[in-house]
C-alpha cells in the first residue's frame, strides 16, 4: 500500500476508533485523526508481529481490523495521560 492510501486509511480508522471510544480523550478531531494514523502503523506492526498479517491493502478486511484495532488502543492511552483531569482548588 503506497503513502497516501496508508494516510487516508489512518484517518479514517481514527474517525470510527473515535464513534467506538466516545468521550474525553483530550485533544480534538484533529488530533484524533492524527492518532488514528499512529494507530494505523500500531496496528499494521502488531498485526504482523503476532498473527504475521500485516497492512498490505487498502479493500482488505484485515488491515481496516488492525488499523481500528491500532487507533482504538492509542486512544486509550492517549485518553489515559491526557483526559480529564481532576481540578481540585
């Protein structure tokens, strides 16, 4: 899968990982989107490292898994360090 198809397929799996995780993650769509794009090669890297599936094409199945499956993990830790903060005065 060339660059962009890899971009494109990043920021989409971000917008679903963000219909799937609402809430206060920290951060707005766009930083989501550029999360979902970090999620994408998490979840390519991950894919390969254990069921030896990578991101390879855009129409398949398996990488639209790994790429949501990617993007839904950073979300969590991002959602982890940067969420909501307790205001204590």
């Amino acid at each position: 899968m060339n660059f962009i198809a890899f971009l494109i397929l990043g920021l989409i799996a971000g917008a679903i990982a963000k219909m799937i995780l609402p809430g206060k993650q920290g951060g707005g769509w766009i930083v989501t989107l550029l999360l979902g794009v970090v999620g994408a090669f998490l979840g390519g890297w991950l894919g390969n490292m254990i069921f030896g599936v990578g991101v390879d094409e855009f129409w398949s199945i398996s990488s639209w898994l790994l790429a949501i499956g990617g993007a839904i993990i950073v979300l969590l830790i991002w959602g982890l360090i940067f969420g909501r903060k307790n205001k204590t005065a």
